[in-house]
C-alpha cells in the first residue's frame, strides 16, 4: 500500500474510533476488512484492530451486524475468478472471531446469495477458494485456527478437517504450522464409551503436530501471521506428556522460542564498562510488547516444567471411575505415564535451564499483562522446585524478575478507564501464591547477603508482605504453608528488627464471599496469631517449622513480651495459653520440635512474668510445671512401628544434650524466680517432688559440656540453700 493512502487510511481509521456504532457503514466495514489484511502496515493494523475491538464491545452489537452482512453481500456479489478476492473478508472474520466469536460464527455460517439464487454458506465458499495455491490458504488456515478457539467454533471447523489435513504438508511451514494449530485445537474428540481407542496413532498424531509447528518456530522464516496461532496450538498440545518430552527434548527449538521474547531491559550500573558514548542500546528495548507472543511462551515453558499434582483419595477415584467408563472394563487402573514423573520433568527443567532461559524470563517480563505475570510467577516456581537449579536462578537475575513479578501481582495497577478490559480481573482473584512460593524457597536456601541487593537489611524487608499473604491466603496448600514459614524463620533470625516487624504485622487475604460480608466486617489476620495456630497443627513439619519461627521471633523484643507478657502481677489468661502450648510442645514425638520449644522457654522463662505464669498455669499434681520439664531430660520418643504401635522406649538409652541443655537452663530461671518470690518454699518443695535435685545430678555425672555443668551446678547450689524440713 503506497505511503499517501496508508496515511489516509489510518487518519480514516482514527476517526471511526470516536463515532457511535450508528454511524458505521458498509463503506467503514470494508475500510476495516482491507485494514487488517497482512499487506497492510502495523499502525494500520493496530487501529483496526482497536476500532473493531470498540465496535464488537458495545452493548448495541447488532447496530453494526446490518452493516457488516451488507458487506458480505458486496462480497459475493460477483462471482470471484482469484481466490485473493476473499483476502480482506478472512481478515474481518478473523479478527472479529477474536472479540465477539459468537456474532463471528453466525457470519462464517449465514448463508449467500449470488447471481440472484442463496447458496451454501460463506465457510463452504472459502474453502472451495482455499482449494487452490493462493494468500487465501495461509489466511483461511489462521481463519479456523481462531475458529477452533471455541467449543462452538470446532464443531464449525471440523466441516474443514480433510483440507487442513491435506494442507498440513503443503506449501511453506507457515501454512502447516497454522493447519497444524488448528488441528491440535479441534483435537481427537472423546471417544465412545466402550470403543478401542488406539493411543499410540493418537500420540503419533499429536507427534506429528507438534514437530511441524516446532518446525516452524524453528525456521523463523514463515509469515509473522502464523506466529501466534503456532504457540496457541503448541501450548495445547504441551499438555500432554509425550509431548512435552518432546518439545523439551529440542534445544534447537527451545533456544528458538527464547528468541522470540521481548529484548531485556539494559541493567542499569553505576561503572559502566565501556566509555558512555561508545554504548550501543538495542533499538527492539523501546519497541511494544505484544502480551499475547508472551503469554504463549510463557504458557509452553509452564506446561513443560510443571510436576503432576498429587491427588487426594478422592481425586484418585473419580480418575479411577473416568478410566472404567472410558474403557468399558470394570477395575480397569489409570495408567501412569513414563513422562509424567517427577524423574522426567527434573529432566525436562535441567534442559530449559541450559537451553539460557533466564534472558527470556528478563524479556517476559516486560509485558504489561496481568496473565503473563501469573505465568511467569508459575515459571519462576517450577525452574525454583529442584534447589539445584536456584543458584543459577539467582546468579543469572532470575530473582530480580521474580520480585518484579510479585510486587506487580500484589500490587495490581487499577484501570484508567470506566470499564475493564477483558485480562483485567476481580479484586482479591489474582494467582499471585505460586509467585510468593518461589520466593519461600529462595529465601530458605539462600542467604540474604546473595539474595538481597545491598543494604540487604532494608531490601529483605520487600520479601515479608509476600510471606505474610503466602502464610494466612485460605488457598494456600500445606506446602506453602510450610515453606512460609520456613522463610520467615530464616529472615527472623537476620536482625531482630526484622523479628518485630513479623510479630506486629497484619496481613488481608482476599474474601471469595464479599458479596455476602456485612460492612463492620474486618478480614484482617494478625501473622503472629496464624503462626499460634500452626503451633497446634496435625501435620507434624508445619507444627515444626511454626515453633522454630516462634523460637527465633521471642529473641526480639516484641516477640518476647509477646509470649512472656510484661508484668509478674497481672498476667493475662494469652499469655499462660501460650506458654503452655510451648510446654506440651517439649514433650512431642519430633526432636527439632522439642529443641525450638525448649529454646523459647529457655529464653523465656527468663523474664519474671513468664516464670510467673508457668506457676500460675492449672495442672495436675503430678503433671507439674518441674515435671513437664523434666520431659526434656527423657530420651527421644522413637514414635510409631510399621504396625502403628508405640516403640518401647530404652531405658538405657541416653538424652539428647541439647534437649538436657534447654531444660537445666529453663529450671534455673525457674528456681531464681522462686528464691525471690513469694512461692519459694512451695515451688522448691515441688521441685523436689518431683525430683529436679537427681535429674540435675545425673546430668553432671552423664554430661561434660561447660553450658550444661553450670547452670545445673548453680542449681543444685539453690536447693542446699533451702534444704528440706
């Protein structure tokens, strides 16, 4: 198209976007149609697209129906000799299956009249067009590839199934890779209840597509119209096992479909290396990103690296029931396949992470697209699963991407407009937990001085609001849950400062029930308060992994008068629930858990209030706060046998001294506090009772270690002072 009548037509264009659809006319649908044609310029393309996204997004759609089925008749008119005749309106019907497939697919279907007589309907006449070489085939074949994005739409295009399979090997790659797309979209079809299925055909089959759209991606030289119809077809096909071996198995083809991510952003730097006049910037960083070309890419490298969830009983037994009715055989088993291993996709990661990934994942990135960085977030955890791979992950700026990814998940940008665009989504609905999981586990095996940027005691402060959510969302798994607080134990223990920050923080995960709430109702959560919860937890890591969080936040000045409270005199009913949870937690069957509670008393049992209120916590006489204590002087419980019996503890078998170390340390705070209080001679009495004095001594004749042999030394020096009656 010359220069002079591009200009006019994007001038035209730029116009019909601000009329009202009442204005349209057969004249502007035609403007349109020859618009969106490949031939025509990108500006012009764009402004097309934008007026017919205007257009089909009205309320009054049927305003310009009229116009455009006038446009149809102009069309069909005349019988056409050149198949090109058709080029623009395969265009029109291309993009508007895009924005209003059903309007869309009530044109491909309506029927035509020509030479004054109707006549089959207007797929029917494009594919007796498309039947000869010409544009038309590479447009008719992005035509039903759109077509076949919807459940409507593959019923419509299987009317076309023979040509695209007779078209699959003819021509350029581009023309296979679009009929290639098409056909994995239409797919197989489920088959009828009780017929044989021969899955090995289907998987050739599938086989077949992917290599020839890989192929395409590959040469990088077929027609930029196929590009995006390709990665839809591949992201479909992606979903299945066979398939993903094979697309990962391809460095060539994954080095390929790296190249056609955005080009990243230039890292800023304060030393630039080479002299500033002499610095070349790629001109593509200041180009658009096309969101879709990403979200495709994202999605195949999704595909390929995600892990096979794991099915709770009952999943298993609907997949179970789904496999007998398919196959008409009572008991018949799901069949696990080879590829869908956790051995296989650890596999298929390593490959994508040696393939260079990570200039991709800095390219993707950019997109301004809610979806993408929801896929991303995904990417980010699956290439983070294996902590083999992390150190790369960080060393080639996986985590920069990453937190940029987060922070614009948590912090969605709010629409400009009165409505909102289709990506956009409801508040509180975003996909933002496999982000915040990926940092978890960065966080838990990294230290902060590699992960964080300098200051790394300010920049690790970026990372708490993602925990936070991550630790109280309702839809975080037990996984995440655990590996929240695993990270939260491990920047507690960088500063203290970080330790108060997590004690007073609040957190609001999102309410799927806002409709229903009442207007006084907050839905904020105390992190402190979910972290008590999980104290209590049945699942035995996560109630480990809360207490050794809780052990590491009472060194900090909030998280002690937290847990100890601030005065011997008034102690709060909390406080005593709190620290007697810690207690029972000393005699679990889980050292560690053993060892983290132990250690928040030892710190504890410090502070006069906390002394206070284990004396002032309601127990049995023979279930004493000495007694309870002493527990951590017995021998590791060694739990359940295979048969779900108790293991009979050995007697002889000696404690673990850490354990013996927290629990000298614990009676000394103890017995000091009773000398000085009013409770001496009663609490003295029962620690003999319960018989502190031999439990003390059989540490310093069992235990060599100095922090051991004082504490239980000054103690034994306590009770002489105040011998018994």
């Amino acid at each position: 198209m010359a220069p002079s009548s591009s200009t006019s037509a994007e001038a035209s264009l730029k116009s019909l976007i601000a009329r009202p659809p009442s204005s349209i006319t057969v004249g502007d649908v035609r403007l349109l149609a020859n618009s969106l044609v490949h031939t025509a310029t990108r500006p012009q393309r764009s402004l097309a697209t934008v007026a017919l996204s205007k257009l089909a997004g009205t309320a009054d759609l049927a305003i310009i129906t009229p116009s455009v089925k006038a446009y149809l008749d102009e069309t069909f008119l005349d019988d056409a000799d050149e198949p090109t005749h058709y080029l623009p309106l395969a265009a029109l019907l291309t993009g508007l299956f895009s924005v209003a497939s059903p309007a869309a697919s009530s044109l491909l279907t309506s029927k035509i009249t020509r030479n004054g007589a109707e006549e089959e309907d207007v797929l029917g006449v494009l594919l007796e067009s498309a039947e000869l070489a010409s544009p038309l085939q590479s447009a008719f074949a992005e035509l039903l590839s759109q077509v076949a994005s919807t459940k409507q739409g593959r019923d419509v295009v299987k009317r076309a199934e023979d040509w695209l399979r007779g078209a699959l090997h003819y021509g350029d790659s581009g023309l296979g890779a679009l009929c290639a797309a098409a056909l994995s979209k239409i797919g197989p079809g489920e088959p009828e209840p009780g017929a044989d299925v021969d899955t090995s055909a289907v998987k050739a089959g599938e086989m077949g597509l992917a290599k020839k759209m890989m192929d395409h991606i590959t040469a990088a030289t077929g027609p930029p119209s196929a590009l995006l119809p390709t990665l839809e077809g591949l992201s479909i096909l992606t979903t299945k096992p066979h398939v993903k071996h094979l697309v990962a198995s391809s460095t060539l083809f994954l080095k390929a479909l790296f190249k056609l991510s955005p080009v990243p952003d230039a890292r800023p730097s304060s030393l630039p290396v080479t002299p500033r006049g002499s610095i070349e910037i790629d001109e593509k960083i200041f180009e658009p990103v096309e969101a879709s070309l990403c979200y495709g890419i994202c999605t195949i490298l999704v595909n390929i690296t995600t892990r096979k969830p794991i099915l709770s009983a009952e999943d298993e037994q609907i997949a179970k029931l789904r496999a007998m009715a398919i196959s008409g055989k009572k008991g018949a088993k799901v069949e696990e396949d080879p590829f869908d291993s956790d051995e296989a996709v650890e596999e298929r990661v390593a490959h994508v992470v040696q393939a260079g990934i990570m200039p991709a994942l800095r390219g993707l990135v950019r997109a301004e697209s809610t979806l993408v960085k929801e896929a991303l977030g995904r990417l980010c955890l699956n290439l983070v699963y294996d902590k083999v791979h992390r150190p790369v992950f960080v060393r080639d700026g996986g985590f920069r991407v990453l937190s940029q990814v987060v922070r614009d998940l948590m912090t969605p940008k709010s629409p400009t407009g009165a409505k909102k665009t289709a990506e956009q989504k409801e508040e509180g609905t975003l996909d933002y937990l496999p982000a915040c999981q990926a940092l978890a586990k960065l966080v838990i095996t990294t230290p902060p001085h590699l992960l964080f940027p300098p200051p790394h005691l300010t920049t690790s402060l970026n990372a708490l609001s993602p925990l936070y959510h991550l630790l109280v969302h309702p839809s975080s798994t037990l996984l995440q849950t655990f590996e929240a607080l695993m990270a939260l134990t491990n920047l507690a223990s960088v500063d203290p400062s970080i330790a108060n920050r997590i004690v007073d923080a609040t957190a609001t995960p999102p309410v799927h029930d806002a409709m229903w709430r009442g207007a006084g109702r907050d839905d904020t959560v105390k992190v402190i308060s979910r972290v008590e919860e999980l104290l209590l937890d049945s699942n035995p890591l996560v109630r480990r992994a809360a207490t050794e969080l809780v052990c590491n936040l009472v060194n900090c000045s909030a998280g002690h008068v937290y847990f100890a409270g601030e005065s011997d005199v008034e102690i709060s009913a909390r406080v005593k629930s709190r620290l007697n949870v810690l207690l029972v937690l000393t005699s679990v069957d889980d050292t560690p858990t053993r060892l983290a509670a132990g250690g928040a008393l030892a710190i504890l049992s410090e502070t006069p209030s906390a002394a206070a209120a284990l004396f002032s916590i309601k127990d049995e006489p023979a279930r004493t706060v000495w007694t309870r204590v002493l527990g951590l002087f017995e021998p590791d419980v060694p739990g359940l046998d295979e048969d779900g019996e108790e293991i009979p503890v050995i007697s002889s078998a000696p404690p673990t001294p850490e354990l013996v170390h927290r629990g000298v340390i614990i009676l000394l705070n103890l017995l000091e506090y009773a000398e000085k209080g009013n409770v001496r001679d009663r609490q003295i009495a029962r620690a003999r009772e319960a018989g502190v004095e031999t439990k003390l001594l059989e540490a310093i004749r069992r235990e060599k270690a100095r922090e051991i042999l004082e504490p239980a030394v000054e103690a034994l020096k306590l009770f002489k002072r105040y011998p018994a009656p």
